[in-house]
C-alpha cells in the first residue's frame, strides 16, 4: 500500500546527520512520521528541497517587542546611542495603547515567522506604571499563538530598588497579569546593595510563582558590574539551576583575566544560559572609548568553551535603539560569529546551535520535542543552502518554515516576496520602510 502523508519533503540535508547523504523527511498532522533516504508514497504537499539544509526553526531568547517599528516615532536617533534612545523612548512611552502595541507585534511576528523564527521570548516593562506594555504583550501572547510562541518577561527597565514602594508591586502585579518569567536589571539599580537587593527580590518573586528569571544582567562596559555573580550565588541557593538566562552580560567582555578565572566556573556550576545581543551590544557599546573600540560583546567562544551554555537575541527592530532588522535571526549569528571571531572551519558547523539547540534548552518547554526527528513535532525550516557554511554565506530567508505540521511561511515567490499563513490564509510581507523614502539627503 502506498502510504500518503501531509507533507513531505524530498533530498534535504538535515542538520546533524552526515552531509554527504540526503533525505526525505515525511510529515502527518503535527508530527514527523518518518524519515528516510527515499520514502515510498506521496505527500498533500510535495517540496522538493534540491539538497538543501533543513534544520530546526530558530529562537529568538531576548527581544523588546513593546518597542518594536518605533522607529522616527516622535523622532529618529541621530547620535545612535542607548541614551538618545532611552530620551525618545520617554516620550513614545506616553502614546502607548494595547492596541498601538498590538499591531505592531502582528508585524514583527510576520517578520520572525518567514525569516524561520518561531519562538520568542519578549520583555515588558514593568515600570511602565500603568502596566500597558504587559497587557499588550500578554494579548499579543494569545492572539497570535497559533502562529508562534511568544513569552513575556517582567521587565523592570528603570529598576526595582529605585521605587522601592512601587516598582516591585508592579513586578508582582505584571506577574498576575500572566508574565512568564521575572527580569531584573540590576546594574542600573543606585548602588551594589540596592542591585543584591533586586536580585534577591527576584529569585523570591520566581519561587513565589515558580517562574523562570530571564534578566538584563551587566548591560554596561564596566568591568567591575559584577552582578552575573550575585546572580549565580542565588540560583544555587534557590536550587534554580537551568531556569535563569542572563542577558547581554556586555561587562563581562571586559573582565580581567584573574576574575574570568574565578566566575566561569560559578556560572557552569550555577547552570545560567548567557544571552548576548550581538547587533544591539556591537552598536551601543564601547562609547566611552576613543580608538581602540571595545567590541562590547560578552565573549561566547569562552562561555562555550567553559561548558555554559549561551543563545542569541535580537533584541530591538526599528526602534529608539537601533533602526534596522527585519527578523532575521542569521543576522544576529552572523554578527555574533564575527565580533567573536567564530569562522574557524569546524566552529562554522556549530554556529547555528546558538539559535537553535542552546536556546531550546533555555526554553525548556518543549525541549524533549525539539529537532529533526521522527517521531518529534513538526518544525522545521529549509534553509538556503546546502551546509551551514553556505547558509552563513549566503544568509537570507529560509525557503520554507514548517511549524506544527503546517506550512506557515514559503519565501519561494518570483519576486522575492515573504509570504506567511496567518490566521488561515496566505498573505505577503512587506519588508520595506516607506517613510524612509522622506529622509533628506
Ligand atoms: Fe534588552
């Protein structure tokens, strides 16, 4: 008996298995039934992927998608830096309405989905005192969750030690509201003691509602932010390990030797996931220095090296901070990979588990149903090219993104389109910023 399945994709590469052999990978309903060097039987739908990588879809584990396609909204960022942005930011902040953010969120996941991202974990500020930018991330969760998954962390941008009556209530209540995880930010709290403080606060928060913690950590260029350690002590003595991701952590790219030495191991041992922000940390740091530039990344290589996991996040598009991105995850590992000088032969086949494999670990929910199995759901994106190395060359969306068992993007179109399935019909992207076209030049 011929078998007929859902989909299935003919003489793909797959990420993880040898290269010089291809593939045919079936699909039923929402899972991967078989694969195969040639299966029998036809699909629904047929994609023949010419030898090309299929690999698991991609995270993105740190965004602000409150702010996100803000851009030249009251006005654009001339100086480029993070304090201009956070001036700009003051005054958009005041316009913000569930819907306003909403419908901007709808866009950025259409952006995410066709460039092969479907996992998304976003921060809301907390200290937005109304709590707007939770209700709108917490509704933009649920509406758009047939088309990716999204979770909020409680952000509180300006602090929690700095409005010590309201801004932990407000984590609290943003909690209730139905944020996943717990943020912190302890290097722009006052002083050492207020920034322990806010840790401490957190972990507590997270136990109290079983959260996860996800926080900005030593977004700075100053060496001696050494707040990653506080972090560390108290996922250990909280028993957290595996459930706390630190973001950005820039200082530590300026660690001395004899500190490095001391905190690496502590951070292994601690279990946290180090969440750099290659294309924002490259942009917004080193501003104090003259020539040379720091890079101001936190440096991966040797995070991996020393056994601790690390993932990428895009962090802002278009917004008070920085003015490009379109979604596209392999922008952010290409940064990463270059900044951190990654392109050693073997070191490109590993790239991508940046935004794939290490970021599901930080996840967690779904981890055991991740990657390109039988037997495992059905996400998968076929990427263009034939290894990882001309996936990096060439870069680009992927050809197709598959999640649950459902087509949901095919940027495979004459004239270069994105197009994605959304809320049960096809519809094309569009990736251009037209108010640009006013600029003077
Ligand atoms: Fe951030």
């Amino acid at each position: 008996m011929v078998e007929k399945y859902d989909i299935v994709i003919r003489n793909a590469r797959i990420r993880g298995r040898p290269y010089d052999k291809t593939f045919d990978i079936a699909i039923e309903g929402d899972r991967i039934a078989k694969i195969a060097d040639k299966i029998e039987g036809h699909g629904g739908t047929e994609i023949d992927a010419k030898g090309r990588l299929v690999s698991p879809p991609f995270f993105d584990m740190h965004f602000h998608l409150d702010s996100v396609l803000t851009v030249g909204d009251p006005r654009f960022n001339e100086s480029g830096t993070l304090w201009e942005g956070i001036e700009i930011w003051a005054e958009r902040k005041k316009k913000l309405s569930v819907d306003d953010i909403v419908s901007r969120v709808e866009l950025a996941v259409k952006y995410h989905v066709a460039y092969g991202t479907l996992w998304i974990r976003t921060h809301a500020d907390t200290t937005e005192k109304t709590l707007t930018t939770v209700k709108g991330l917490v509704k933009a969760r649920e509406l758009f969750k047939d088309f990716i998954d999204i979770q909020v962390t409680a952000f509180p941008q300006d602090g929690i030690m700095t409005e010590p009556d309201e801004h932990p209530e407000l984590m609290r209540k943003a909690l209730e509201l139905g944020a996943d995880n717990v943020g912190m930010i302890p290097h722009n709290e006052y002083t050492r003691e207020d920034a322990v403080e806010s840790i401490k606060f957190a972990f507590e928060l997270a136990k109290e509602y079983n959260k996860d913690i996800d926080g900005h950590v030593d977004e700075t260029d100053d060496p001696i932010s050494r707040n990653l350690e506080v972090v560390a002590k108290y996922t250990l003595r909280y028993g957290w390990q595996g459930r706390v991701a630190a973001g950005h952590v820039t200082a530590s790219h300026s660690w001395d030797a004899a500190y490095r030495y001391r905190i690496l191991p502590l951070i292994r041992k601690a279990g946290i996931t180090i969440v750099p922000n290659p294309l924002i940390n490259i942009h917004l740091q080193g501003r104090f220095d003259f020539y040379p530039k720091r890079r101001g990344m936190a440096p991966i290589s040797l995070y991996l090296k020393n056994g601790i996991n690390v993932a990428l996040g895009h962090d802002c598009i278009m917004d008070p901070w920085y003015p490009l991105g379109v979604g596209d995850m392999l922008q952010v590992l290409f940064m990463a990979i270059h900044v951190d000088q990654m392109l050693g032969w073997t070191d490109l086949f590993k790239a991508l588990d940046l935004i794939t494999y290490n970021a599901a670990k930080a996840w967690r929910k779904g981890y055991e149903d991740y990657g390109v199995e039988e037997g495992k759901k059905a996400n998968l994106v076929i990427l263009n090219g034939l290894t990882d190395v001309d996936v990096l060359r060439i870069m680009g969306p992927p050809l197709y993104v598959i999640r649950n068992g459902t087509l949901v993007a095919d940027n495979t179109g004459p004239e270069r389109e994105l197009k994605v399935f959304f809320k049960g019909k096809w519809e094309v992207v569009n990736p251009y910023y037209e108010k640009a076209i006013e600029t003077k030049i």
